[in-house]
C-alpha cells in the first residue's frame, strides 16, 4: 500500500462533526471504503449546516457555489469523482482506487470546510 497523506481536519470543521472525520482517517488504510462512507456523510452533514437538504452532493456543492462559494470546489467535486448518480444515490460508492479515492476525498472536506 503506498502512504497515504490524509490531512489533519481543517480548524474551522464544527465541532459536532470532528468525530466523523477523526473516524474516517482511523479507519482509511483498513478500509477506504468505511472510510468514505464516513466522509460522505460527513459532507452530507456539512451541506445540511450550508442550509442545504444533504441528499443530492452535486445539485447541493452547487448551491453552494451559486449563493457565494468558490466556484473550484466544483472542479474539486469533479476530481474526486462523485458522479450525477452517485450524488443522487448516496449509498453508493464506487471505489476505483480506494485508498487514493479516500484521500481525495478527505482533501475535498478540508477544501469545502476552509472555503465555506
């Protein structure tokens, strides 16, 4: 397995949602798809406190965006790969490259977390 450099969790991530993401990096190199999962809800999570539903990623980063967010964490959302589909279907995670797809993922977070 290569090394993974996941970062530590941004300053300004609430509080009440570290613990998902504490979660996610112990369990990352065990399994990046527990890994994910933790991420995403985390994501989820983060949207819902952005004022948005939580259920579809794309249309809710979207949102984001438009009501003043930077619009690269849409380039940021295309990178990690979470589809049209997959952003409709939050239970599911197609993994290409787990431990990499994780990463990226978790740098996502800390992107969204600094920007919003």
């Amino acid at each position: 397995m290569s090394e993974l450099l996941i970062p530590e969790p941004p300053e300004s991530l609430p509080d009440s949602l570290a613990p998902l993401y504490s979660e996610a990096r112990a369990v990352v190199e065990a399994s990046p798809a527990s890994a994910c999962a933790l991420l995403r809800l985390l994501l989820s999570a983060l949207l819902i406190r952005e004022g948005r539903p939580g259920r579809h990623l794309n249309r809710d980063v979207n949102a984001v965006v438009a009501h003043g967010a930077p619009v690269g964490l849409l380039r940021a959302l295309d990178a990690i790969g979470i589809t049209e589909e997959e952003a409709r279907n939050p239970g599911t995670i197609n993994l290409i490259n787990g431990y990499a797809d994780a990463q990226n993922l978790f740098m996502f977070i800390n992107l969204f977390v600094d920007q919003t």
